[in-house]
C-alpha cells in the first residue's frame, strides 16, 4: 500500500540527505507518518476478490468537440428501491477492469457526478446528497465512494428513488463511458439496493455483455471490495462438509436461530481454505437453496432463494446476499445440490451466514447441525456463525465502506504530500548539487592535471628506459655476436681446420647473421622514436633492399597513413610477417619483380605485397606453415590475411588490421 513506505524515513541515502538538510522536508514526513498511523485500525482490500459479474457498462461513443461551449453528454442511473424507505448513505463502487492502456482500477468512474434522492420517479423536486458537477473528483481506483445522506436536519434521509448523474464522463482513447461496479443503498447495517429486481433499475443505455457486463450486476454485492471485513485475522476457516466422489449430492446446513423472528435479509460468505490459497470461493455450491421455517422438519419451507437450474456463479470473496420479504422463520437451511469440486472429490463449505431482522444479525452464535461436517481445529459447524469469514473478522456494512473510504482520502492525501516531498527534495539537492558540482570541478582539474603530469612522467621515464635497453642490447649483445660472425668466419676459410670444422665455422656463421638480423629488428622495435607507419615503412624498406637484393622492386608507402601511430605489437607482427612473406618470394616464386605497398584507411592498416613469379592455384588449401603463421599473425591482430594467386600469374598477399589493438574479453577472445 502507499501509506506503507512513502516517507523518506528508512529510504534511500539522498532521503537522509534530504531529512539532515531540510526541516520542511522533515516535516512532511511528519506529516505522512502521522497520516500512516491513522490507518492502522481500517479495512484494508483484498486483490483478486472481483467476480465474473463486473458490474454495469453504458455504451461507449465518441465525444463531439465544438468551439462554442456545449451542454455536456451526461447518462444516469436509476434505482427504486419499492418504497419510501430511509436512507443512510449511497455507495459508488468502482470497477477494475484492465481495458487498455491506462485503464484498470477505476474504469469509467464518471470525472463529474451530482447523485440525488426523490419521491417521484421524474426527480421534479430533488434532494442533492452530492454535487460534483463543479470540477472533476478525482478517480477513486478500486475504493468506494460513499455519499452520507446528511440532510443537515438529520444524519438521514427517506425517499424512494436515487439517482447517479454522470455530467463529465471517463474518457480515454477517444471514447467516452459510464461504468460502476455497484451501487449500493446503506440502511443502518444493511445494503438495501441487494438484489433488487431488473425492472427496478433504470439507466440512459446499456451495453450488456453477460457475463461481465449487467445492468443487474449494479445491485447484485459482488464487486471490488468484497465482504465487509475487518483487521482481525480469523482463527478459523468455517464450515465444510466431508468429501463426495460425485457433485452430485445433497449437502445441507441448518441454523436454529432460538426463536421465531421476522426475516429479512440472508447472506452467505465463501471460504477460503488455507490449504488452497488459490481457491477463492472455497466449495461454494454450484447449485443450492436457502429455506426458511418455523419447524425443523421444514414442513412449511419457504424458498429465500432457488439456485438450482442453473450453475451459481463462483463469488470469490464477495457475500452473496439474499434479500426476503418479511416472514417469521425460527430455522434457516442451505441446501447444497450441486458440490464444489476440490482435488479429485467435491465438497460443500461457507465461511459465515448471517440472518438479518431488521438491523440485528440473528445468527451470531446460533447453533448449526449439518448432514456431515468436517470437525477440525478450523473447520466445524460452529465456526460459521463465529463472526469471522476464512480471513478475517465480519464488520457492518457502514464500518466497512467508510473505513475504505477513510483509507482512500488518507492515501489521495499522502500522494500529495509526497509530489511536495519530491518537490522540496529536488530544490535541496539541486542546492547541494550546485555546491558539489563545484567542488567537483575543481577537484576534476586537480586530478587531471596529477593525472596528465603523471602520464608525462611515465611516458618520459619509459621512453629513457627503452632508449637504454636498445643502447645496451645493440652494444653489449650486438659488438658478442659480431665478435662471433668475424671469428667464425675466419675459421671457416682458414686451411689449418678441417672440412668437418670448416662447415660448422659456416653454420656459427650463418647463424649469427641471422642472430644480429633478428637483434636488429628488436633494437628498432623498443626505441621510443620509431612509433609511427612512415618509421614503419623505412624499417621494411631496408628490410626489402636487404632480402631482395638479387630481385627489382618498388616499395610505396601513402602520405595520408604515414603519419599515424602504430601499437608496439602491430609493428612487430607486421615485421615478422613481411620478412615471412619476402622469404617465400626468394625461395619459392622464381620471381624477377616484387611490389610493397603501405597504407590504409580511416578504419584499417593496410599491407599489400605483389610479385610476378610462378605463382599457385589459390584456392587448393596449401599444407605448408608460411601462409599458415602469416594468417595467424593476422588474426591475433584482429584482423585478416589474403592470398590471390593463379598458376604462371604471379601473387598478391594483402594484410589488414585495425589501428588499434583488439579487446580481450572473457574467456581469452577479442573483440
């Protein structure tokens, strides 16, 4: 509910904030606590208590709109209740019906709404009980609006006539209607307009559609609210009759009210098992009777209701009340002839039956004799005239619908306050957050600034020590292998040594060249100042004067990728796959021409290599590791490797990878 957690206290951290800061903020909240304590002691509803019978439905139409003002479309409704009778209250009951967009709790609840009582079925002279022509009432939602007949004079009124004016209808969609789910007459603890006959209900039109829509589900008591019930949790379920194996199967219950008293009203209230939440309407019948008498052999039985050619309709948690012209019964009978079917068996239960003379409830504590009955610690016959239905206590009628009415201004009331709370929260912290935003910015520059001053240094500090390392490695390691080169190859063309030795002096040869080609490349990589594609390009350049010493090539490198920066790993696999590709030309295409190009564009590094040799059928997958390692090289790179070749048409091998590195994700894949 929103009277239950709709102050700041307990709230979120910008709540407290608020509460510290603020002693307007904390006296709303106040407020609201003080409005949340007057509710403690009210009827609360229950979801889900809505039957079949949603309630009366007019007709729905298109208002016209017009530049001059216009009498507005207005429908009413219309109840004679027989007689000229007194009246307590009237009780609007909306309905909840999920339509569309917007629609739900409170359904065609009209915006304006004058209701009237009268003598004359014409209203020539009226009696206003409430006047909401003048600006719209606010939707009511699933809560009931209940209008005192406070004549001034007296708490009460007597006429025979009341009547519903809907001036300003609900509107959503571009359609227009008037919708209630009951209407309800209050005479001390009685609803007077329950059951009232179809004739006796009149309305400017219908749009009827059984079984939800009615003009008769207007007085019918099933609705929204349910049963008029308290805040005091039952200690006992009712009654219920043991299983049957078949629906079929007379089940009775019998009220001996202790004597003879004039009857007017019956009401029966379903169960609700513990041990079936979902069942509401717990083992109502299908079919039943009510029976009044003076003997308990019911040998002069008058019908209080006849259910019986036809299945009820389940009423969920709503009382079904039986209206009876005033006869004298001491005995009162529910015959159940069609059960309720529970798993795989059918029952018979009630909750509560009241039998009403006049405004007394004859039925509290009666005894009760059933034809069998369930005798549990909930369960029993006497349970059902307890006071109490399957979850709560039973209340009056007028208890019930003004608490609920009660509870709906306390809510209306705390909507607003808190809109005021948020309202008053917002200027605070958008007081605060002028402050904090301007500390913050100063702060964001301080740290900026030691951030950007930090990167500097880091920058600097590493590009000395990159700078050191290639010093280091090209003149500590690099003057070794040269020293090795020299010796072996001395030892390799002196006589003095062997062949055996003379071809390992050759291999020690070769092998440190390759050793000092590969330092070399290593060297270039870590120095600080060989960061972009142009540096890039001139390494590949000698590379490619080096490698294709004895074949004519071009090497072209594009203005517009010369400039930009590449990641030290981009620069490594792009070296170590040229030398690869270089390689295969010399040893493997008899070629006499090669090509390099170097470039790219906004999004892509680009590489391409041509050279005019044998060539190959490039669509045959080939075993060897060369293309392999080179598509590998590509793919760690995030990027891809193609080769285009044709037998006697030479080769094309394009390289392209974005400029900037992949992003690991989880599981060791880039992204």
């Amino acid at each position: 509910m929103l009277l239950s957690g709709c102050s700041g206290n307990g709230g979120s951290a910008l709540d407290g904030v608020t509460d510290f800061l603020s002693a307007e903020v904390r006296m709303v909240d106040q407020r609201i606590e003080g409005l949340r304590a007057q509710t403690a002691g009210l009827p609360e509803l229950f979801p889900n208590q809505q039957t079949v019978h949603l309630g009366y439905h007019g007709k729905p139409f298109t208002p016209v709109v017009v530049k001059a003002p216009a009498k507005p479309d207005s429908r009413f409704v219309r109840l004679d209740l027989g007689k000229k009778q007194r009246i307590d209250a009237v009780v609007l009951v909306p309905v909840d019906y999920a339509a569309g967009q917007g629609s739900g709790a409170g359904y065609g609840f009209p915006v304006r709404f004058r209701v009237e009582v009268s003598d004359e079925p014409g209203f020539e002279e009226p009696r206003v009980l409430a006047d909401h022509t003048g600006e719209d009432y606010p939707n009511p939602r699933r809560f009931p609006v209940v209008i005192a007949a406070d004549t001034g004079e007296a708490r009460y009124t007597e006429a025979r006539y009341v009547r519903l004016t809907a001036t300003g209808l609900w509107t959503q969609g571009g359609r227009s209607l008037l919708a209630l789910g009951e209407m309800m007459v209050l005479q001390g603890v009685r609803n007077i307009a329950a059951g009232l006959p179809a004739e006796a209900i009149r309305v400017t039109d219908s749009d009827d559609a059984p079984p939800a829509w009615d003009r008769r589900w207007l007085v019918d008591g099933q609705s929204v609210i349910g049963a008029p019930q308290g805040t005091h949790p039952a200690p006992t379920e009712g009654f219920q009759s043991l299983p049957a194996k078949q629906t079929e199967g007379m089940r009775w219950l019998v009220l001996d009210l202790g004597s003879e008293v004039p009857v007017d009203e019956v009401r029966l209230y379903p169960a609700r098992a513990g041990e079936y939440p979902a069942r509401r309407g717990f083992g109502f019948p299908l079919q039943y009777r009510v029976e009044l008498a003076q003997d308990a052999g019911f040998t002069e039985a008058l019908n209080a209701g006849d259910f019986t050619q036809a299945e009820f309709f389940n009423p969920h948690e709503n009382a079904v009340t039986l209206p009876v012209p005033s006869v004298s019964a001491r005995y009162v009978r529910v015959r159940a002839e069609q059960l309720s079917e529970r798993l795989d068996d059918y029952v018979f239960a009630l909750a509560e039956v009241e039998v009403y003379s006049g405004q007394q409830n004859m039925a509290a504590g009666a005894a009760v004799t059933a034809g069998d009955s369930r005798e549990s610690g909930i369960w029993s016959t006497r349970f059902v005239t307890d006071g109490f239905t399957s979850q709560r206590n039973v209340m009056t009628w007028p208890e019930y619908v003004t608490g609920l009415d009660r509870r709906r201004e306390l809510e209306t009331t705390v909507r607003g306050l808190v809109a005021d709370r948020r309202a008053v929260s917002d200027r605070v912290l958008k007081m605060l957050g002028r402050s904090m935003l301007a500390i913050a910015l100063v702060g964001v520059a301080v740290t900026g600034f030691m951030v950007w001053r930090n990167a500097r240094t880091r920058r600097r500090d590493l590009a000395r020590l990159r700078q050191r390392l290639a010093r280091d490695i090209h003149d500590e390691i690099g003057s070794g292998l040269g020293t090795i080169s020299l010796i072996s190859q001395m030892g390799s063309g002196s006589p003095a040594h062997g062949d055996a030795a003379q071809v390992d002096f050759q291999e020690i040869h070769r092998i440190s060249r390759e050793v000092t080609e590969s330092l070399r490349d290593i060297v270039w990589l870590i120095r600080p100042e060989t960061r972009t594609v142009g540096d890039l390009a001139k390494r590949l350049e000698e590379t490619a004067a080096t490698m294709l010493a004895g074949v004519g090539h071009e090497f072209v490198t594009e203005p517009a990728a010369a400039g930009r920066e590449l990641p030290l790993e981009h620069k490594r696999q792009v070296l170590m796959l040229f030398k690869e590709a270089l390689h295969n030309i010399i040893r493997h295409s008899g070629a006499t021409r090669a090509g390099i190009r170097i470039g790219g564009d906004e999004r892509w590094f680009r590489m391409v290599i041509t050279d005019n040799g044998k060539g190959f059928d490039s669509a045959v997958p080939r075993s060897g590791a060369g293309v392999v390692g080179m598509k590998q090289r590509a793919t760690t790179l995030g990027g891809k490797f193609t080769v285009e070749s044709r037998p006697g048409a030479g080769a094309t091998l394009t390289l392209e990878v974005p400029w900037k590195p992949p992003r690991k994700i989880a599981g060791g894949s880039t992204v």
